[in-house]
C-alpha cells in the first residue's frame, strides 16, 4: 500500500523529474498551456469588457455570459471541442476550451472594474477634455485594476485546474501522474503529482491576490491630493 | 438527439446520480460554512478565510486523489468526491455567509433585543431571515460550481454524467458528450430556480413590498 516514505521516495527519485513525462518538463507544459490561454483570453476579453463598461451596452450579455458559463462543465467543454475539431487538432482545441472558461470571469473583472468607478470621476475626466482612449488610459485602467486583476484570478483557477484533465485527450500537463496513477495503481506517483499541482495553483492564486491588494493599495495610498 | 433517445434510462439514472452527488455536499457543506461562521472567534476568520481562498484554489481532481493520502479513504468512489465537494461549498459558503450574516442592519438587532428576544429567538426571527437573501445567493453561485465540478468525480469512478464524458470520448460518439453537457446545464439551471424559488417562498414580504411599490 502506499505510505509518506514511498511519497517521499517518489518526489526525490530524479528519475521521476526528467524526461518527457518528468515533473519539470510536465510542470512546463501545464504552466504555458494555462498562461496562453490567460494571455488569449485577456486580450480579447479587457477590450471588450473596458468598451461594455465604459458604454454601458451590453451589460446583459456580460451577466448571461458569467452566470451560464457557470453551469457548464469544462471536462465537458474541453471534452467536446477536442471530439468535435478532432483529436489531430486537439492542442488547438483545448486551448480554444481553456480560453472560452477563462474569458467569462475576465470580462465581469473588467466590466465590473470600470462599471464602479464613481460617476463623478468619469465625468470628471471627460469635463476636463479626456479623449476616450485618455480617460480608458488615464481613469479606467488604473481604478479598475483591482477588479481586472481578480478577474485573472478566477480565470487562472479555472483553467489550472482544467489543464490538469488535458492528458484525458492526450495533451501533457501535471494531470498526466494522476491518470496515469489512478489506471496502474501507482499511488505514490498519483499523491506526488497530487502534491506538484497543489503547489502550483495555490502559489499562483497567492500571487495573484497579492497583486490584487497591491493595485488597491497603490489606490488608496496613491500621490494624488497630497 | 438519436443518441440521448436510445439511452434515456440510463442517462436518467447518471442524472439521478448526479444530483444526488451534488446535493449532497451542498447542504453538508453550508452547514460546515454556517457553523465556522457562527461558532468560531472573530480573531480567527482571517485564517479561516485565507485558508478556504487556498483551498478553492485547489483543482478538484487533485483533492480527489489526495484526501485518500490525507484521511485514509479509498481512491475510488463517492465518499472523496462528496468530502471534497463539500470542502469546496463550504470555501465559497463561507464569505457569503459571514457576508449576510454582516448585512443584517444592527439597529434591527437592537431593537429586537430591547424588546426582550432571547439569543435564540432573536437569531430565528430576525437574523436569520433577514440572511436569507444573502444566503440564497451565495448557495445559488455554489449549486452552480458543484453540479458542474461533480462530473470530474467520474475520473474516479463515480457514476455520474461525467462518465458521459469518458464514455464519449473513448468510444467516439459526440452525442454522448453533448447529452452529458447538456443534462448537467439543465439540472444547474433546475436547481438555480429551486432555490431562487426557495428563496422568494422564505422572503414572503420582499415580494409585498415590491407590489406596494
């Protein structure tokens, strides 16, 4: 059966760390995968969500969008891309998967951002003679980056987590020792891969609720007034 | 649709399964948040909440595979995936819990106090109730995450609508994929206005109100 020292053994076992299916090289896979499709996924859905806030048409949609992407299952989602596009297509599909779970949360980050900043500070802004792309660049961007940056947060829990399913559908990533623990039994492999993924998403949502309370913090204690 | 016509009894069966599975740690799970909320000291919610954030961060599969290590259960079957499922409902349960709990104005509290309601009183007449907005909300974005969370439970072999997905998937058929995505959305929408509904039937005078209004 399984026990620490066999979990311990594992982890330290170079072996287990090289390669093509190594910890590092997995743990590589897992993190560009989930950063591609945050990157993809911010820069189509900021614009969008700055335009949706700062126009205020649309608003519906953005709400529809977030509560119903909710309810669907992304294994589901990832599953029926690859199936539909084909499996010789399938990087391609997951990452179209991963982007479409990441996009809701970004955009409601970004809408949400903008949509809260006073009403007296955005005319303000335009009072003074602001162009559009000023007051995006000068007023919104700055007061709702707190909001955006939380936005990514969820996103990036989202898609981690997605990822760790992608050997289902024969990509690599961290999942790929649980699956294959899980079909031969090996737990240590299954519990160490465990363990590696665990690290990696809650390191990752510690950072990014760091920048969140940073870009707070550099609002409210900001130069400005003084 | 042929696919989901031919095998209608047993996507029924996975579907009863799957609510069954979701249900489950959504009411152990807000009783878990509930409690955390309401018997621990303010001085520790700060630990409590950081540490139910990290938790959520936590991929669901992989805390299906690790409680066996943590606790000793079996890597196969329900009992990881309702435990963990749970842990998750009580993560989110806990912020809009503490949330509406905190919502509640503390003049009212007051003025039900001086007025001579015991504790327990005070807490199912006028606390309470006036949480239950707050509550149904926070169990509706919760209902949400588990019904679709819970179809991960079929990588460990739980029947579910999950396994619609493996199925599907190994044995090529699309339609057994969008049966299964199909059949989660429709129980997560089934159980967003039960207790939306619930919620409208235990609030009778925010309805009133609203026709005076």
């Amino acid at each position: 059966m399984f026990s620490i020292g066999e979990l311990f053994d594992w982890l330290t076992d170079p072996e287990n760390w090289t390669g093509r299916y190594g910890l590092a090289n997995l743990f590589v896979e897992h993190l560009t995968l989930t950063l591609v499709s945050l990157a993809i996924a911010g820069l189509l859905a900021i614009p969008i969500g700055i335009a949706i806030g700062q126009s205020g048409r649309g608003e519906t949609l953005v709400i529809a969008i977030s509560s119903a992407s909710r309810a669907i299952p992304t294994m589901g989602l990832m599953f029926a891309l690859v199936m539909l596009m084909g499996v010789e297509f399938r990087q391609f599909a997951v990452v179209l998967a991963l982007v479409g779970i990441a996009i809701p949360p970004i955009l409601a980050g970004a809408y949400s951002g903008i949509k809260s900043i006073p009403i007296v500070i955005r005319e303000g802004a335009r009072a003074q003679g602001m162009t559009t792309l000023q007051q995006i660049r000068h007023v919104g961007l700055p007061l709702s980056a707190p909001s955006m940056v939380g936005g990514f947060k969820i996103a990036y829990l989202q898609v981690v987590s997605t990822v760790v399913l992608a050997p289902l559908v024969g990509l690599g990533g961290l999942g790929f020792g649980v699956i294959q623990g899980l079909a031969l039994r090996d737990f240590a492999q299954l519990t160490g891969s465990a363990l590696v993924i665990v690290l990696l998403s809650i390191t990752g949502e510690r950072l990014l609720a760091r920048a969140q309370r940073t870009s707070h913090r550099r609002l409210t204690h900001s130069k400005i007034g003084r | 649709m042929e696919w989901a016509a031919k095998n209608l009894d047993f996507v029924l069966e996975l579907s009863f399964n799957h609510l069954l599975i979701s249900l489950a740690p959504l009411v152990l799970g807000s009783v878990f948040a509930f409690a955390l909320v309401r018997f621990t000291p303010v001085k520790l919610t700060g630990t409590i909440g950081t540490t139910f954030s990290a938790i959520y961060a936590v991929p669901s599969l992989a805390i299906f595979v690790a409680l066996p290590a943590i606790i000793g259960t079996s890597y196969l079957g329900p009992t990881n995936v309702v435990i963990a499922l749970s842990v998750y409902v009580a993560a989110s349960m806990f912020f809009s819990t503490r949330d509406a709990f905190s919502q509640v104005p503390k003049p009212t509290v007051f003025i039900a106090r001086a007025q001579g309601l015991s504790p327990l009183q005070l807490f199912v007449h006028v606390e309470l109730p006036l949480a239950i907005p707050g509550l149904i909300a926070g169990l509706r974005v919760a209902a949400a995450s588990t019904v679709s969370m819970a179809s991960i439970g079929a990588i460990v072999g739980v029947r579910n609508l999950g396994y619609l997905f493996l199925d599907g998937f190994q044995r090529k058929i699309p339609e057994e994929i969008l049966t299964g995505l199909l059949a989660i959305f429709l129980i997560g929408i089934a159980m967003d206005i039960g207790l939306w509904a619930l919620g409208k039937a235990l609030t009778p005078w925010t309805s009133r109100s609203a026709q005076r209004v």
